[in-house]
C-alpha cells in the first residue's frame, strides 16, 4: 500500500497522513555537495534557519535517542542527556543511526522511524506556528506544528540547542 502513495511518500508522510495530522511538503533539488543538508533546506526554500529543524540520533548511556534541533545551531549534548535523565550523551554512530530510522544521514526523519525511540524537541520550537523537518529523504522536508510533532513523537521538550556565537 505505501508503495502506491506520491513519489514525495515517505514513512514520515504516510505517518501523518494515518494520524489525520496536517502538514505542508517542501520538496527541493538537493546539492550532493551541500556542507549541511539542513542549511541547504532552509536556504533554497527561503525559510528562516531558526524555523528548520535537524534530526540527530544520539547514544544516551548506550541508548539511541532522537534530538531536535534548529539547524541555526548546534546540539548541547549535556542538555539532550540531562532532558533524558542522563549523565551524558554523544553522537550515535552513522551506521547505528540509519539501522534504528531506516533511514539515510541528512533525510533522518523524527516521525515514521522503523523503531521508535525517546525524543526530545528544542524548546525553541515552541515559539512558531510550524517548524520544518526532514521528510524522510535528502530534498524532502515537512511543515508542521510543533504541538503535531511532540504528540506523534512524544518528545520531551527542554532546552537542548545552543546558538553559535556572533562573529565580529
């Protein structure tokens, strides 16, 4: 049956769509040679940065989890383990990753993983009417509200993202 949807269907897309939840797709031409699949996103389609939003898996204490981050900044890796009830946490392993979501680097969706796991949502998400995420591949990315996401993910929500510093 998911095969027969859209050439844009995703299993994050199907996963909406079953949970009735309305969202937007924004699909791109994505440049192999971008430095950062979630910058290009939010350049080619004129979105501010600070509405993107970048999925990263992360090994909690041998756990996989999923962060949420704008893609304006960086992952506080204390943040995302403290907000997980954990003492540390680092960068899950690329291969690691694609297993657990099946899916690939730079089109990891927080929504339709092959297996679920804890997540947690930068509470910067909070002060927008709809964030975007990784639909499910490089040059897919999904509009929606940030309440729709931490219901379908049951994400935690906690301050996990840091903003780099001003250059001068």
């Amino acid at each position: 049956m998911a095969r027969k949807m859209a050439s844009q269907g995703t299993p994050a897309t199907a996963a909406l769509a079953a949970a009735g939840v309305p969202f937007e797709l924004h699909p791109y031409a994505h440049d192999p040679s971008a430095a950062s699949y979630g910058l290009e996103a939010a350049e080619v389609l004129g979105i501010e940065p600070a509405r993107v939003f970048k999925t990263l898996m992360v090994d909690v204490e041998g756990r996989l989890a999923v962060a949420v981050v704008p893609v304006s900044g960086n992952l506080d890796l204390k943040s995302v383990a403290a907000a997980l009830g954990a003492k540390k946490a680092a960068m899950a392993d690329p291969k690691a990753a694609e297993r657990r979501t099946g899916y690939v680097l730079g089109g990891i969706s927080p929504l339709g993983q092959r297996q679920s796991s804890p997540t947690v949502l930068d509470e910067s998400a909070l002060g927008f009417d709809a964030i975007l995420v990784s639909g499910g591949r490089r040059g897919l990315d999904i509009e929606l509200a940030p309440a729709d996401l931490i219901r379908l993910t049951e994400a935690t929500v906690a301050p996990i993202g840091t903003t780099p510093a001003a250059k001068g």
